[in-house]
C-alpha cells in the first residue's frame, strides 16, 4: 500500500529520496519540458550520443578496417548487444540478437516457425496489439496459401482495453499452430501473464511468440523460467536507443537447430562466412536469424543506454516506474476525474506496463493544449493520451506539475482553441 499526498512538498520530498534521481542528468532533459513521451520515442542520452560518436570516429579512422579493430568487436556488434540486452530479459547471451526493425523480426520469427499443416494452422492473435504486428502475421499466413480470414483466429476484447488471459486460452484449440501476442498493450498498458499463457501455449504443443515493444526496458522478464519460444522487440521507446534504432530478436536455444525462415549471408558461421560458398551454413544460436550487413550507427547508440541499464539494474527501474505511475493515478484520481477524465490502465502492479493510459473525449485537444505547455504527451485513437514517467529520467515533480497543467486545460477547456483534425504523426 502506498501512501501518497497532493501537495507539491510530497512530490519535492519523493524526488529526494528516489535512488536513481542522479541518472537524469545523463539525458538531455530539456529545461522548463515535461516529457512523457518516451513510451514512443526514449529521450537521447549522453551515453547514446558519445556511442554513436565514437563509432562516427572508428570509421573515419579506419574505414574498412573498422570491421578488424578491437578483436573484431565491431564485426561482432550483434553479439555484444545481444549479451547485454539478454540481462533484461532474462535470456542466455546467445539467444538474443538485434537486427532490422520490430515487423521484420516478427516476418523472421513467423516464417521460422509457421509450418502449417491441413489439421493445424491457425495463428492466434489479438485484437488490441499495435497493426503492424498483425499486417505481418496476415502476409505470412498468405504466403503460405491461407486466407487470413480463416488462418487468423483473433481473440477479442470485450471493452476495447483488456484481454482477459482465460480467454487466450481457451483459443488454444486443436487447430492453433502458433501464438504472437504482445507483453504489454500499446494503448491500455496491461501486462499478460506470459509465464501462464506460455506454459498453456506449450502443454498443447503450441509455438509461442511474444512482442516486447512495451514492456522491454520498463518491466523485467525472466524468460529462463517458462522459456517462450521467439520473442521480438524495438529498441527505441523506453529502452532510448533513439529514432528507428535497430531491434531485438530472441530465440529460445531448443530452437537452434531450426532453419531461419529469412536466411542471409550474416547468419552464416563465422568461420565460413568470408569463403562465400552458394551453402548457407547458419550460426547455431540467435546470430544465425541475422540477414544483411549489420547497420552500426543504428547500432551503437543502444550500446550507450544499454550501459545506463545495467548501472540502475530492471529491479530499481520496475519499482520507481510502478511507484510514480500509481503516483500520477493518485493525482488523476484527487484532482482531475472530475472533469471527465478516466484511467484506462490497471491499477494493480502486477497487471500493469510503464505508462497511465489517460482517457478523455477531447483527448486530442488536450495533447495540443499541453504541447503548448511545453508537455510532450502521446495520444492514441480515439480518445487515450498516453503519458509514460519513464523511471530513468522523469521526476515526481514533473508529474505533479502536468497534473497541474491538466487541471488548468479542462478548467479554462483552453483545447477549445484547437483543432480536432489530426496531423500526420502526433
Ligand atoms: C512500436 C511497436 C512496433 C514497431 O515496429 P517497428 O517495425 O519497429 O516500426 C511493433 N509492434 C508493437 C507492439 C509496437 O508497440
């Protein structure tokens, strides 16, 4: 049971005693800003930017020979990433990887394990998880001759926000193939109990894989405990690792053996990679689900941040990010419900991802009136503004003083003011 308080003292007082409040100083927090934002796109950091500048150097030193420096480090950049984002979620240095984006690992992914049969070969899916992920799941399913109105089976929310966990699996049935669902939802923030739904999932000898876009570098993961069978995840919202940085792709080891579904010439073995036979001989851990040339500026920056993450530790993180949202639903709760506004996420810990899912009719409005204030929210369809305290660099006082703001927006409706056509990105 927390107890909090209304007063900008109790916020003052909690930034005091917060264990991490010293890592904000290594973001690029602008003055008089109050960013929520990082559930989309994490703030820059030092770290990132000095990474990214020394790869800048590396190159411009060396040239080609930038593949050969430092024991080849560079050659073998996806190994070292991968063993540092393994800490996270619990995985085995070799069972992560990072490469192109979220919805081409997920391409990766389904391909490598989607081998239906005319009895099995259904996909389950959901129907709150973030579009790209079910684009990619309908093309693969056509690609191997289904209709994706039959091959797809979708499970349904009933009110738009939550999935409930017993109705994932009584979709298990007979005719399921192969599970993609995501940890955290996009919009209403609610973490699945994937150790549940994974065991399910395989004591009906059904491949599960699962999308971390929302919760990897907010909540914690132990895969070694119930060990899914894939897993994917985009490295640039909370994790920072800055604008369509490279993603993260796990295999479990059982898996190792499997032939990639999208096959290239960086999964091959290193030793035979370079004698370029017309073989493809692949890598016998994640690496070998590598396609192309590894794209190092995207790279390097997650390097940089990975070292802020394993300075903090996903312990302290996950404890600050549960104690300041439910903090910031305290606030919704005392100074803002009455003016519309609902929470739209869990409010139990245990069922709930980084960001409070804040829900208004003019919520559109209200994102334009806050950006005024110099507050960067995010708003979804069709009525939700997402507001993500993100532990390493958010403070109590920030979200005390948006809280503010808020009350000041619906007192004097100054999203009156705007529009409601929408622009292009936010
Ligand atoms: C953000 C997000 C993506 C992003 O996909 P990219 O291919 O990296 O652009 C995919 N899936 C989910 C669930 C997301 O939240």
């Amino acid at each position: 049971m927390r107890n909090f308080e209304s007063s900008l003292e109790f916020a003052k007082k909690k930034d005091l005693e917060d264990p991490i409040k010293h890592i904000r100083e290594r973001f690029c927090v602008k003055e008089n800003e109050i960013y929520m934002d990082g559930n989309s796109l994490g703030l820059c950091s030092k770290d990132a930017k000095e990474a990214l500048y020394h790869i800048v150097d590396m190159w411009e030193k060396h040239g080609i020979g930038i593949w050969d420096v430092e024991d080849s480090r560079y050659f073998m950049y996806q190994n070292v990433l991968g063993e540092k984002l393994a800490e996270l979620i619990g995985a085995e240095a070799n069972e992560v990887t990072v490469m192109t984006n979220t919805t081409i690992n997920i391409h990766q992914g389904i391909s490598t394990f989607y081998q239906p049969t005319p009895e099995r070969y259904k996909i389950l899916v959901d129907d709150l998880n973030f579009p790209t992920d079910r684009y990619a799941v309908d093309s693969q399913v056509r690609l191997k001759g289904y209709d994706p109105a039959d091959a797809v089976k979708v499970i349904s929310s009933s009110d738009g926000r939550y999935l409930s966990e017993d109705d994932i699996i009584e979709g298990m049935t007979e005719d399921v193939v192969l599970i993609l669902l995501p940890s955290v939802f996009y919009r209403s923030a609610q973490l699945l109990d994937m150790e549940r739904i994974t065991n399910e999932a395989h004591a009906r000898g059904i491949i599960i894989g699962w999308d971390l876009c929302h919760s990897i570098g907010a909540v914690p993961h132990d895969f070694k405990s119930f060990n899914p069978d894939f897993a994917v995840w985009c490295n640039y919202k909370y994790l920072s690792a800055g604008p369509g940085a490279i993603a993260g792709f796990y295999i479990n080891k059982k898996h190792f053996q499997k032939e990639p579904g999208l096959a290239g010439w960086h999964g091959n073995k290193n030793e035979t990679q370079f004698q370029l036979r017309q073989q493809f001989d692949h890598e016998l851990n994640a690496h070998g689900w590598q396609t192309g040339t590894q794209p190092l500026l995207s790279m390097a920056p997650l390097e940089g941040v990975l070292n802020i993450y394993h300075e903090v530790g996903m312990e302290k993180i996950r404890a600050k990010s549960l104690d300041i949202t439910a903090y910031l639903m305290y606030l919704i709760d005392n100074r803002l419900a009455k003016y519309g506004f609902t929470i739209g996420n869990p409010s139990e810990d245990h069922k709930r991802g980084g960001h409070v899912s804040l829900e208004h009719d003019e919520a559109y409005r209200i994102c334009k009136a806050l950006k005024s204030h110099k507050v960067i929210p995010d708003f979804r369809e069709p009525n939700v503004i997402r507001l993500a305290p993100v532990a390493l660099y958010v403070s109590y006082e920030d979200v005390y003083k948006l809280v503010e703001i808020l009350e000041d927006i619906a007192v004097h409706r100054e999203y009156e003011n705007y529009k409601t056509e929408r622009t292009l990105v936010v």
